[in-house]
C-alpha cells in the first residue's frame, strides 16, 4: 500500500499514519520528524534543511521531494508506505511521482480527511504545549496526568497563539486555498478519496481500513 494522507490542520492525519503502522504495519513517514532528524544528525541532506527552517523560511519543493525520496528509498518495497505531511504542494506532489514512476512502485491513493470547520477548531483549541522541552498534550484526548503541567519536566503548559480558535479559523482558510491546487491535481489523476474525518481516531481508522479492503490495497494477512 503505498499512500498519502491529506487534510487540513487537526484532520488526524499523524495519529492515523501511526495507527496504519501499528495494527497495518505499513511504515509511517513524517516530513516534520524526518526534518528534525536529518538537522540532528547534521547530514549533508538535514543541513541544506537547517539554512531554511532556521530563518523561518520555507523549505523549496525540490528539496522537500530529494529528502523524502531518500527515506522512500530505504523503505523495503514489500511494506509500502503512508507518508503524512508530503506532498503539501502540486509541485511536490508531481515529484513524488516522477520519483515512484522511476521506482516501478505507483500511488495507490491520495486519502483526504474531511471534517467540519467547527470540529477543527475544537480539536486544535484544546492543545497545550509545554515551553520548556516542546512535549504536546490536549485537553480531552491526550491530557497530561497532573492538570496544566508537563509530565516530563513539571513546567506549566501553555496555549499557543497559533491554537486560539479565531487564529485557527484563519489558519484552516489560508489552508483551503493552498491545498486546492494539490486536490485538484489528485483528483484529475482519479487518485483522490475522501474519508469522515469527524469522531474518534479509532471510528475514523475503521473507516480508512474499510476504504483499503475495497481498494484491494492492503497485502493479505493485514486486513
């Protein structure tokens, strides 16, 4: 099974690409953790990232596509993938193509979250985050286990400004225009298919799993 997970911001696309790992087996690659762990260990590919992320530019599609093509190509072929946060543009999303296409290992599908706008904000509002050591939480589905204080390091947690619901409703419409283009593309491609994001991340992974059995995309013994 080789696939994309797309959606708008709190669509549950992490916590799904993972639940794909743990009871599929399929492996879950993060652009945001591949990032991070290509700038710590200060390889050639993580220190061309760094000169970006850390003026707060963005990183270019070209070099988006060359570090996750590097990470799809240790991935065993047998396993396939569901990459989360890649593609985030049309750009990209035609390289990840053209490097699939060299691979001989095509897209099975793009799978777009969908959710109410008011679910959205409930779910990002609820974040805390701790300032200290950076360790996330939320208030109804991963709660710290001593009210408003961080479990590894005791510090006060705080709400991001970017987690305030009017900033949120701002965020999801600045992503709806963004990420048109990319859907459209899928869509044309007749690669893209639609799953309710709404309820919990279990409901919604049953839902994802029935879409792959009728897909035929998952390998026998995974379903």
């Amino acid at each position: 099974m080789h696939i994309v997970l797309l959606g708008p911001p709190g669509a549950g696309k992490g916590s799904l690409a993972s639940l794909c790992h743990s009871r599929l087996g399929v492996p879950h690659l993060s652009t945001g953790e591949i990032f991070r762990r290509e700038i710590a260990r200060k390889s050639p590919l993580g220190r061309r990232v760094a000169r970006y992320v850390t003026n707060g530019r963005l990183v270019p599609d070209a070099l988006v596509v060359e570090v996750m093509a590097s990470h799809l190509r240790q991935q065993p072929r047998r396993r396939g993938f569901v990459l989360d946060g890649f593609p985030r543009t049309r750009r990209q999303a035609e390289g990840l193509a053209r490097v699939l296409e060299r691979w001989g290992r095509p897209l099975d599908g793009a799978v777009y979250l969908t959710s109410p706008e008011d679910l959205l904000v409930r779910r990002l509002s609820g974040r805390r985050v701790c300032p200290r050591c950076g360790a996330n939480y939320h208030l109804r589905t991963m709660r710290p286990k001593r009210l408003g204080l961080c479990d590894q390091c005791g510090t006060p947690l705080v709400t991001r400004k970017d987690d305030q619901p009017r900033t949120i409703r701002k965020r999801l419409a600045i992503d709806r225009k963004a990420c048109k283009p990319l859907i459209d593309y899928y869509r044309k491609g007749k690669l893209l298919y639609r799953v309710n994001g709404a309820g919990y991340v279990g409901t919604v992974f049953v839902r994802m799993r029935k879409l792959f059995r009728r897909q035929g995309w998952l390998r026998r013994g995974r379903a």
